[in-house]
C-alpha cells in the first residue's frame, strides 16, 4: 500500500506539481511546519539559558515536531481510508502526498536560473540562483552561478524528492510529514550558529541520519541515468562518488553531487562564500572542468528528469514484484 501511495504521488506532482492557486489560499504544508518551528525556536531558544539547556529543549522541539506532524499525517490517512476506502481514500492520501514532493517545482527553479543568465545576464542569474542557494550571489560569476544551480539541483533531489518518497513508501503519510518536519527543521534552525548551534542539534543530527538511504539512491540513480543519457558519463559518476562522496562536509550531499560532478565532467563544491565568510568545502568531481555553463544546468536537468524517472518505475516495479510474492506464498 504504501509503495503504491509513494508511486502515484510521484505520478501526480511530476505531472501538476504544486498548484499556484492552492499555495494562494491556503499556503504550502512545508511553511505550515515552518511556522510551527520559529514559534518553537522563540519561545524555547532564549539567549540566556545554558547550552545544556538550549541542547535538551532543541531535544524537545524535535520530538514536538514529530508527534504533531507524524500524528496529523496519521489521522489524515487512517480518516481518508476510512471513509472512501483503499482505491478512492488512496489515491486522496497520494495527492495529499504529492505536496511534500518537489520535482516539478525543483526542476523549474533550476531552469530559470538557465534561462536568465541566458536571457538577462549575469545580474539576472545571480538573482535567480539566490532563489536557492544561501551563498553571497553577489560572489559569482556566471560560472559559480551555473555551479550553484547544479549542486543545488543534485543535493535538492536527494532532499525534497528521493527521501520524501523514499519515507512514503517506507512508512506512509505519517512518515513522509515527519521527513519534511525534520529536514525543515534542519533548514530553520540545523545550522552552527551562536543561536541555533546547541539548539539545533537535535535537528540537524537527525536530519543527517534520515537522509542516509535516500542520498545513496540518489546517487546511484543518477550514475544510472548516465549510463543512458547522451554525453553523460557513467563510469567517471561512479568513481566521483567512491573517490569524492566522503569528503563532502555533509554526510549525505556528496553522494548526489559527486555522482552529478562526474556524469557531467564538472568540479562541484569547492570554496564558497556564505554570509561573507569563505567555506573551505572538498571539490566533488575532482580534476573536473570549474567553466560550467547555462548549457551545462539543462544537461544537468536532462539527468535529473532521467534519474527521477527511474526512481518512479522502481517504485511501480517494486510494487508488482511484492504483489506476484504475496499472490505465490
């Protein structure tokens, strides 16, 4: 059931995404647990408490936003279910589903950061990649932007697609809201900052921990992609990741971003300037060319489109080999 709920909600936010008009009216489920999160953050992470302190409350803040969030998705599923039934109450669950996805609105960033530097300049590029990625725009030139916008585009894919429907398919809608709970809680407050260092804590170790599975997949679906996607390099996205993955500061983004590095020949990573002050990061695609390009951000999504192709019909493969398995034993 839950394989097949992850599948079709895929399907759903590959083919609509997430529409304008619903984000309009009633926002967006990521910024309703953002919410939830900076009022958590002010009231419980005060200056004057002792690191201690502020560690066991972030502690707390963590398992506030588990319950809360695991709780709601439960009770929506079980409610859904319930009422309509597995075919009708399903396909309701995976459309709810679909919103904690991010293809379709990852793939659009990234290409209009392409399409700007390509239509606008550099100023216009600089303000596109700003939309996601947190380094200084105003310290990039068009090739550091184009860099910008791939790495953005490999690490995002692990976060906002693969391990969302990875925790979907693993534990229903229940355990995709508590994925996104805490990868937005890392986003929010996961940073090693005199504010947020001990009480972020929690957050970010366990946002690490929860995202191991999917940045494998991740990586290893975009190896897979290469070897079919024209220009693309199989082999060298393999050896970028077992020579390079380790070396990332993340525990988890050097596997996507080696793996994107290398099927490209591109150096990603590397030297980076955030809030003024230079992060001394490990090159992923080591020995690759820095000259990214505009052309480079569309093979780079041509890549991604692939790989998360390839993730969908695993999901559905998975989902037909488990009912043959239950159909003979």
């Amino acid at each position: 059931m839950t394989i097949l709920l992850a599948f079709a909600a895929m399907l759903i936010e590959r083919a609509v995404g997430y529409p304008g008009r619903v984000y309009t009216t009633i926002g967006h489920p990521v910024s309703w647990i953002g919410r939830l999160i900076a009022c958590l953050d002010e009231k419980l992470n005060r200056p004057g408490y002792s690191t201690a302190a502020r560690r066991t409350l972030g502690v707390l803040t963590l398992l506030v936003l588990i319950v809360v969030c695991g709780g709601v998705g439960l009770a929506i599923q079980q409610t859904l279910l319930a009422a309509f039934g597995l075919i009708a109450g399903g396909l309701a669950v995976a459309v709810l589903a679909s919103s904690l996805l991010a293809q379709r609105s990852l793939a659009g960033h990234v290409v209009a950061v392409a399409d700007a530097l390509e239509r606008d300049g550099l100023a216009a590029g600089r303000h596109a990649v700003s939309m996601i990625v947190g380094r200084d725009p105003d310290t990039l030139d068009e090739a550091a932007v184009c860099r910008a916008a791939i790495e953005s585009l490999a690490e995002n894919f692990s976060d906002g697609v693969t391990a969302p429907a990875f925790w979907l398919a693993a534990a229903g809608l229940p355990g995709c809201a508590i994925y996104k709970a805490v990868n937005t809680a890392d986003s929010m407050i996961g940073h090693r900052t005199a504010r947020h260092e001990a009480f972020g804590w929690a957050a970010a170790r366990c946002d690490d921990l929860i995202n191991l599975p999917a940045s494998r997949l991740t990586g290893l679906a975009l190896v897979g992609a290469a070897a079919m996607a024209p220009g693309a390099d199989a082999g060298a996205a393999w050896r970028a990741v077992r020579r390079d993955a380790g070396k990332h500061r993340s525990p988890n983004a050097g596997w996507p971003e080696a793996a994107m590095a290398g099927a490209l020949g591109l150096a990603l990573a590397g030297p980076r300037v955030y809030g003024g002050q230079t992060v001394d990061d490990a090159e992923m695609g080591a020995g690759g060319r820095r000259t990214a390009t505009p052309a480079d951000i569309r093979r780079a999504l041509r890549l991604y489109h692939l790989a998360d192709a390839m993730l969908i019909a695993a999901l559905g493969c998975s989902f037909v080999i488990l009912q043959l398995l239950i159909w003979m034993f």
